[in-house]
C-alpha cells in the first residue's frame, strides 16, 4: 500500500531549502515555490535570467529525494509571474536582518544598518537581478535593496 | 507515439522574438569588465541575463514548436547567420557607452510594448513568457532612458555622443514595425502581435523622452530591412563566431 503523501510536511522540507543567493530566506519565503500536491512541487522562477533558478530546482529535488520523496514531481511554470508581493512576512523581516532592504512602496528605503530613512538609490541594478543598489545618508553604509518587480 | 506536426508560423514568430533577445544579450555581455563604471558594469550584465533568460524560453518554445527535435541550445548555438531572424537594430556594434545606451533605449521602449500586447496572446507560452519578461524589460527601458536624459542634457561631449549613437541606431527602427507577411499572419491567428497599432505610441515615449534631454530627434533615413528573412550586416557573423565557439568546437562540453 502507498503511503498517504501529507502536504504539509512536503512544505516543511521545502521551507528548509534554502535560497542559494540569499540563504537566511527558504525558498517558500520567497514565494517561489507556488503549489504543493501529493505527486507534485510547482516553482516559479523569480527573475527570467536568473541563474539561481536551476541551482534552487536542484536543490529542492535533493530535499525532497533526502525526505523520501523520490517520487514527487518538480515542475516549472511561468504563469502567473513571481512577484515580490510573494515574499511572505518573515522572509522580508529576515531580509532586513539580514542586511537586505525588502521590497516595499515606499520612495526611500529603511537601511537595515541603522534603520534611517534618509537613504538614496546608486545603482538601479545590484549583485543579483533582483536587487538595486543603496546607500544610507545618515550612517554612509551601502546596502542592496530588493527591487519592487 | 503520435508525432507532433511542425506549426511553422508559432515557430518562426517564436525565433524572431528569441533571436531579438539572444543577439542583444549576447552584445550587452560583451561590456563585462569594459563599462565605465562597476554600477554600470552589473547594469548592463543583469540586463543581458534577462534578455538571454528571455531568449532560452523563446527559442525552446520554439524548438517545440518545430517539433524537430532541437532546443533552445540548438537553435542558439548550431545556426548560421541566414537562419537568424532577429531586426537589425540588436545585431549593431556597442560603439560607445552612448551608442548602447541609444540602442537600448530605442530597443527596450518597443520590446515592452510589444510584450503590453503579446500578454494577450493566443498561444499560452507566447502570453505567459511576455508577462513575466514585460517588468524586467520595463526596467530596461526605464534605464535607458535615464542615461539618454543624463547624456543628451550632460555635457557638451557627452550630448555629442549621444547624438550620434541615436543617429547611428535610428535607421533600424523602421524595421522593429515592419508587417510582413508572416507577422501579419500571426497576427490574424493571434499569436502574434500587430506592431503597426503602437507606432504612435511609441513615437510619442521616444519624442518626449527625447525632449527631456533637450535633443532634437535624428534625421529619417533610408530605413534598412531584411534581418526578419535572415539578410543581416557583416556585424552579425562575428556576433556568432564569439558566441557559437565553444559549443561547436567542443560539442559534448559541459560545465
């Protein structure tokens, strides 16, 4: 008989998978991992050019391979587009401890060093696709940001 | 196992679109390491990798819909030159970091329109890729235009760089809305999108964009065409010679 497959423990193995950029964040915190069935895992990927986006298919067969779930399925899908709407709240508090301004509205970002406002934009493009370059007015650290997308 | 049949007009609507982003992206990469400056370095860079992650999806649709057999690495890397169906415009030099910028700029203020549209496709892949594509490739022309402003309203070497890298990239943007009679018929069944019905539009951005930075539009020109039937410039084939090296010269290598 075939064991009956429990979803949620299937989201708790990948909420332990990390992502390979940015790695106090799972990739469900993210927002990438966007259904979860009995015989099947849905990613998105987050940016189109994204090189993460192979190394996370990896990692997360890995995971489930490691948990038993050898035969539970991974598939990509392009619809509807990841957005950083996605990310859930602890995955941006983590960012900001981190050192990552999350995404947000607002003009300006917070700076994850010293929490001030008075910070500026760089460069609209940091280390990765997702993120733009800061950098704060009031204690002169450079931070990356993650881009509104 | 029932073949599939070839949809040959999904597949050549499906190269034009890859082949746009594949020979752009292939050309920002060529900036790594020679930009004037690291910010500008990782901007350029970042925005070649959405246009080749534009350019896999596109050409292994389009593998897929030739039902032949090839992938997107096929198509990319075991072409030659006449088989390429990208505009004209995207195969043109670097020049200076002006000229980029002016190419950019003309490229990436169409190609979002073109996704605005595409979105609305008839063909599920063709829609979902433009979706997804259209906010990176809004930053792009976002981007582009900034720097166009910053030069155009900069200094008076800098406006003069300027001005001729609009001038050199201007004769390729008829071509961006020609309607042959492919794209035409793509456009009946839906797949495609009809470039002609954003025209205006387009000449409105560019024009105000333009007015910005305080420069004056270039001149029309005899408009060159021919890229989407595979007549391309010389620039093109040294294009592939870089790109395609590796691949040809050692065809099982992996990394």
């Amino acid at each position: 008989m075939m064991a009956v497959i429990d979803r949620e423990a299937l989201w708790q193995v990948l909420d332990g998978v990390p992502d390979p950029e940015i790695p106090v964040v799972s990739v469900v915190e993210l927002g990438i991992v966007r259904d979860v069935r009995e015989d099947r895992v849905t990613l998105t990927p987050t940016y189109t050019g994204c090189p993460a986006t192979q190394v996370i298919e990896r990692d997360v067969r890995a995971a489930l391979d490691a948990a038993g779930y050898r035969d539970v399925a991974i598939e990509t899908v392009l619809s509807p587009p990841w957005s950083t709407d996605w990310i859930s709240a602890s995955g941006k508090a983590k960012l900001h401890a981190y050192g990552i301004a999350p995404p947000s509205d607002a003009r300006t970002a917070t700076c994850p060093q010293c929490g001030a406002t008075d910070t500026e934009e760089v460069s609209r493009f940091g280390s990765t696709p997702c993120k733009a370059q800061w950098r704060c007015r009031a204690c002169l650290e450079p931070f990356d940001r993650f881009k509104c997308h | 196992m029932a073949t599939v049949a070839t949809d040959s007009l999904l597949f050549e609507t499906l190269l034009r679109l890859g082949d746009d982003s594949l020979i752009l992206g292939q050309r920002l990469g060529e900036w790594c390491g020679h930009a004037p400056s690291v910010e500008v370095d990782l901007s350029l860079a970042n925005m070649g990798l959405d246009l080749i992650g534009q350019a896999t999806l596109f050409l292994n649709a389009a593998g897929a819909a030739e039902a032949q057999g090839r992938d997107g690495d096929a198509l990319a890397f075991h072409r030659d030159v006449l088989d390429f169906r990208n505009c004209w415009l995207v195969e043109q030099p670097n020049g200076d970091f002006a000229q980029t910028m002016a190419r950019q700029f003309l490229f990436s203020t169409w190609q979002e329109m073109l996704f605005g549209h595409l979105e609305g496709s008839a063909d599920e892949t063709v829609a979902a890729i433009a979706a997804k594509a259209v906010k990176e490739v809004r930053y792009h022309a976002e981007l582009s235009a900034e720097w166009v402003i910053r030069l155009g309203d900069g200094t008076e070497e800098s406006r003069r760089r300027m001005e001729e890298g609009l001038d050199w990239n201007w004769r390729f943007v008829p071509e961006l809305f020609e309607m042959d009679a492919l794209a035409t018929e793509a456009a009946a069944r839906g797949i495609g999108a009809d470039v002609g019905l954003f025209r205006e539009d387009y000449d409105r951005r560019i024009r105000a964009v333009l007015a910005e930075a305080s420069l004056d539009a270039p001149k029309d020109q005899r408009p060159i065409l021919g890229g989407r039937r595979g007549h391309h410039s010389e620039h093109l084939g040294h294009v592939l010679a870089v790109m395609q090296f590796l691949p040809r010269t050692y065809p099982d290598a992996v990394w």
